[in-house]
C-alpha cells in the first residue's frame, strides 16, 4: 500500500500530548497528510471532502487524472483544485 517517505515532521501546533499526536506522526512520516504548511498542522481543524478523497488516493497509491478540466459532480466547482483527486477515486481509472 502506501510506502513511508522516511520524513518525520515536528509540528509547532501539536502538542505531545494532544490524543492525536502518533496518528499525525504517522500520516506526515507516510505522506499521506502534510499538514497546512511547513510546520503547522491544524489538528483540530475539519477535513474537507476534497482533502479526504485526496488523502484516500494516497493511501491506495491512485493517482489523480491529469486530464480533467470538469467534475461529474455538480457541487464541485470547475475548476477546483482537486478535481483530478476526486474523479479519480469516482471512476477508480488509472493513469
């Protein structure tokens, strides 16, 4: 499945002790999550539909569609920054 990049990252927003704290470890060391920049993560903060399909995509190793300038999906604006993440997981074709 999803392979470690071998990069751990220190957040300045995340406590050692917040619950969440070897979760957020795991992920960013994965890839799979990179925080929402350099040296914050927001732990506490929504997770959006788009940044779940895209996390998801990572997980599973699928890649986002490179071609796709407009959404199957009548709520997601065209353009939207994760509109290949998202037909990708709702077709599951790979490029």
């Amino acid at each position: 499945m999803c392979h470690t990049s071998g990069k751990s990252k220190t957040y300045t927003n995340v406590s050692p002790t917040h619950w969440a704290t070897s979760a957020i470890e795991k992920v960013s060391k994965w890839g799979i999550m990179t925080g929402n920049s350099g040296t914050t993560f927001n732990p506490n903060g929504s997770l959006t539909r788009a940044q779940a399909v895209k996390e998801l995509n990572q997980l599973f190793e699928r890649p986002a569609l490179a071609e796709i300038s407009m959404s199957t999906f009548k709520d997601v604006p065209n353009p939207h920054w994760a509109i290949g993440e998202i037909e990708a997981a709702a077709t599951e074709k790979m490029v």
